[in-house]
C-alpha cells in the first residue's frame, strides 16, 4: 500500500518571494466559516493556485476519551454524543455496542430495529446538513433553509422518543433509554411519506445547475488507491468506486436482513461525493421504512436486557423486590463490571468508519477507551486533494469531506 507524506503547518514555512516563482503563505481559519470555525489550514498559493496546504488542528480539543475513563460504562454515553454532534446517535450505537461485546450482553429485537431506524434517521439528518451548508458555503442560500426544514421534522422525533433534541443519549447499554411511545410510529410514517419529493427538490434544484456543475466536476480528485492509502472512509471513499460499507461488509443489528443499494461513484470529485450522499438517503429511507414496518409487525415488547445486573429493573419491581432494589441501588451508585478484557466494534456514520476500543480491567470504569473517528481520518486526505486547486476551491473541498471538528479533536 503506497504512504502518502502529509505535510505538517511546520514544514511550509514562507519562501523568499522571486517574482513569479514566489509563493505566498496565508491563514485560512481558524476564523473563517467555511472551516466550521475551528479548523486552521496553512495554504501555500502561487496566486489563487494552492501548491500546499496543511491542516492544523487542536482549537476544539475536549479530551472526551479520557473523560470517559473517568465514569462509570452507562454514564459515559452522554460524553459520545458530543464528538459528531451531528450523528450523536451513530457514536451511541458504537459506544454501548463494544460494551455490550465486553458483556457478552443480548439486546432485545425491538431495541435492535429501532437503533437501525434511528441510526438511519440521523444519517439523513446529517447529510441534510452536509447538503444545506455546502451549497451555502457556493453562495446559495435557498437549499440551507430546504436541509434545516427537514431536518427539524428528524430532530422532532428525536425529541419524541428521549425528550431531547440533539443530544439524545438515547442508546444505552443492553438497549434503549426508553420505550418509544405510541405516536412514534405515525410521526415516522408522515416524514417518510414526504421525503423522497423533497429529495427529489434538490436534486432538481442542483444536480444539473451549471453554477453548481461547474464548482464541483473535475474538482478535488481522489482515486481509489490514494483513498485508501490515507485510511478514507464513508461517501467519500465510495465516491472513487470502492463499495465498502460496514452495514454491508462487516454487519451489526441486523443489518444484513435489510435490502438496501451501496451507492458509488467513480471520479472521486466534489460532484461524485455529493451523488454518492443524495442516493445514500434515498438508500436510508428504505431502510427506515423497512424498519417501521417491522417494529409494527413486532409489537410491545422489551427494549432494554432483562439482566438486571447490566439494566436497572422497572420501578414497578423495586416497590415488592428487596433484590431488585438491591440492583438499583449498586448499578446507579457502582455501575456493573465487565469481566477483564477488550473490545472493538465499528459502526457506518454518516462520514464512515466510526470505532470505539474499549479496555476492561474489571472495574466499573473502562481502562481505556479510544475512538476512531472519520472526520480526523479523512481530514488528512485534505492536502492530497487540495494542491493544484484554486483556493476557492479550498471551501468545496472541506465542505464535499463534511468533517465534523468535535469528531477531530475529541
């Protein structure tokens, strides 16, 4: 596998200005908008031409992986949500699913689909951001407002199942925080039944616009072997013609008995990376559908272990239960203990491979823990692609790789 070499902000350092062979180096961020406000680049330019560029991170560090090994299991969930905090659901379902692996723990059908319908869900919600803010960095504005107005229908059920509506900490080990109430099921059925018209709105309102052809075809290549030499994950990997998808390739809850498309595309560019994320929503709405229609079919029925020395018992049981209260009282104040050993599992966010390791030394607080983010993985891809492009193009290209920096400097 070829090494791609990535130069640090260190080593482009200001050349002695010749005429027309000087180049110039400049601050883009960590100010500017366009850069999510806390992403600095050096940019090397000939002119408006980028020769190099660097990205410098560590202006939102939070220190979250070290944070987590200071609670116990169940109360570190609330620290995922706040890496991607525009799939903090996604970094749920990666978290309490390599603690479940540490406790050979079964979670229970109902909780299984709804993770697969509300990790679904908040792809969608994503991506809509992603589309929203994209065309908004070329100037456009109409397409910001389309992306939040569906986006609040995504984030109103959200708000309906754990009572919040971006931090939802829905997730928990060996299931759900809750039940999802009676009117989860209509509330998902009218958002779908409107969706693919509005997908169907933007892509008549972009894909053949030749403002918006023209900023993204042909612009920040990234073939296949260079993506995956740089560890590129998610739509932007896909977009150079590899098919690889966790849901697919390597599955989890169930995915592997939904039927569902991996979209790709095939030159890599800004405009193949937004085709591959329109089809991928297109995609997740079929598979909430699918979904919905199997928590119907299923019925009432647990959403959380029984094992109560994992989940706390029902409140109905603690008021005749000496044992039950028992259990209560230590997981609230203790936590449970997994038995000494280590676990990785990996999940498909909205930006790709999203992994927690976690390590158990027997004691209610994980060892450690260490997540692999997409968003600081495919951020060094950044250079490779950017050199040769007009510094304008700088925008598209970090716009078109949707990092998210609370996923970076976690």
């Amino acid at each position: 596998m070829t090494i791609l070499s990535i130069p640090s902000p260190r080593e482009i350092t200001q050349p002695a200005l010749d005429g027309k062979q000087g180049t110039m180096v400049l601050n883009m961020g960590p100010h500017h908008p366009s850069t999510h406000g806390v992403l600095r680049l050096v940019v090397e330019l000939d002119g408006e031409t980028v020769v190099n560029v660097a990205p410098d991170i560590g202006y939102l560090h939070t220190g979250i992986e070290k944070t987590v090994e200071s609670k116990t299991y169940q109360k570190a969930v609330v620290l995922t949500d706040r890496m991607d905090y525009l799939a903090p659901l996604s970094n749920n379902l990666g978290y309490v699913m390599a603690v479940e692996k540490l406790l050979q723990c079964e979670v229970p059908a109902r909780a299984q689909v709804a993770r697969v319908l509300l990790a679904e869900l908040t792809r969608i919600g994503s991506h809509l951001i992603w589309l929203g803010t994209h065309v908004l960095d070329l100037g456009a504005t109409s397409m910001f407002m389309y992306g939040f107005r569906e986006r609040e229908q995504i984030l109103d059920i959200f708000e309906l199942v754990s009572g919040a509506r971006m931090m939802t900490s829905y997730f928990r080990v060996g299931g759900l925080a809750y039940d999802l109430p009676t009117e989860f099921p209509a509330t998902v059925q009218e958002f779908l039944n409107q969706m693919p018209a509005r997908i169907d709105e933007y892509d008549g309102l972009l894909t053949n616009n030749p403002i918006f052809l023209e900023r993204m075809v042909g612009v920040g290549k990234l073939n296949a072997e260079d993506a995956l030499a740089l560890g590129v994950t998610g739509p932007a990997l896909r977009a150079t013609g590899v098919a690889w998808d966790l849901r697919k390739d390597m599955p989890y809850t169930g995915y592997e008995t939904y039927e569902f498309n991996v979209p790709i595309a095939q030159n890599g560019d800004n405009f193949d990376r937004y085709i591959v994320r329109m089809a991928e929503m297109r995609e997740s709405v079929k598979i909430v559908q699918q979904a919905l229609n199997r928590l119907l079919d299923l019925g009432p029925g647990p959403y959380i272990t029984t094992d109560r020395k994992i989940a706390p018992p029902p409140k109905s049981e603690i008021t005749h239960s000496m044992e039950s209260l028992i259990h209560h009282f230590k997981l609230w104040t203790e936590g449970f203990k997994p038995p000494i050993g280590d676990a990785y599992v990996a999940v498909e966010s909205p930006r790709g491979e999203f992994g927690c390791y976690i390590v158990s030394d027997g004691s209610p607080k994980p060892y450690r823990c260490h997540f692999r983010t997409p968003s600081f993985v495919n951020l060094q891809a950044l250079p490779h692609m950017g050199r040769g492009c007009l510094v304008a193009d700088l925008v598209t290209l970090i716009a078109t790789l949707d990092p998210i920096l609370g996923d970076v400097d976690r």
